[in-house]
C-alpha cells in the first residue's frame, strides 16, 4: 500500500507540478546597429493591467544564433515542430497576419523559431519590459536588460516614461496585433 501510494504521489508531482520558467513566442525580426535580431514575448509573464493595458517581457536573440542552433539540430526541431503542430499548434504571430496564405507554412517556420529559443540554450542580447494599451494603441518601456555574448548583464535601466505612439508598419504595431489579439 505504501508503495502504490508513493508511486502516485511522484506521479502526481510528475504531472502536475512541472514548472516553466518562459514559453517565448515569436514577434518579427528587428535590426539593431546592423546586428539583425528575432524578437519574442513570454507568454506566461504577460500580465493584464486593467481593461487595455498589457504588460510583457520581450528579449531578443541574434538571428545567426537561432539559425546555427536550427541546422546543427536540424533532427530534434524537426521532431518538436512536427509534434507541435501536429497537435494544431499555430504561433500568435502567424494568427495576427492579415496574410493568410501558406499559413501552414508561415507557422512551420514560426514554430521552428520558437522552439529553437525556448528548447535549446541561446543567448539573450536584450530584454525590455513593455507596457501595451491595446485600445489606445500606445506603448511605453518600462524596463531594460542588456547582455554581452556570454549572456552576463551588462546595464540595466528603468524607465517607465510617457506612452508613445504607435506608427502602422512598426514593431510596436507587430506587438499590439500579436499580444492584444489573445
């Protein structure tokens, strides 16, 4: 009897106590000084402030990293790609484009990028700490971490400064349909 219950406690703990420190979700590509980054949020710190304010963490990670990780482990992507989508999974991203042609592809590569980021170890160059009104269509940073290639801080800011707004075609206009939309 004592076994059997062991056996369901660790189980249980198994199951139901796993902890994810960051599911990071894919926004767009940005460029930064000419270093060309992607850019995603955690979707398990996105936090509802009031009716339309939204807070989430966004970092950003070299592009040439996400590709060297991609090729050299061309086998386990494939596979967590193909089981994630399998089970009909399609990024935030993909779901926001107006664009709906080859969406199944379009979320292949999408999927292939987030699970790159949140699978294996990559390198953070920056994260920010953004505040979204999603009805006014405003952002403002609220923090900042900065990394050197060894993923060590190097600066930290705060800055919680006025709203700025949005122009169409922008990151931040990426942001707004991407994270306001669930």
């Amino acid at each position: 009897m004592k076994t059997r219950l062991s056996i369901l406690t660790i189980l249980f703990l198994v199951v139901f106590c796993s902890v994810k420190s960051a599911d990071w979700k894919y926004l767009g590509h940005l460029s930064i000084d000419g270093n060309k980054y992607d850019a995603f949020y955690d979707e398990l710190t996105k936090v509802k402030k009031g009716k339309n304010i939204v807070s989430i963490w966004v970092k950003l990670v070299s592009q040439k990293e996400i590709d060297s990780i991609i090729n050299q482990r061309t086998d386990s992507v494939v596979h967590l790609v193909a089981k994630k989508i399998a089970f009909y999974y399609c990024p935030p991203f993909v779901l926001a484009q107006s664009d709906t042609s080859d969406m199944l592809g379009r979320a292949v590569d999408v999927t292939q990028l987030e699970v790159a980021v949140n699978t294996f170890d990559t390198k953070t160059k920056l994260k920010i700490h953004y505040a979204l009104d999603c009805r006014q269509q405003k952002m403002k940073i609220l923090s900042s971490i900065q990394y050197d290639e060894n993923g060590e801080t190097i600066g930290k800011s705060v800055k919680d400064k006025d709203w700025d707004e949005i122009a169409p075609e922008t990151f931040g206009d990426v942001m707004i349909k991407v994270i306001c939309q669930n």
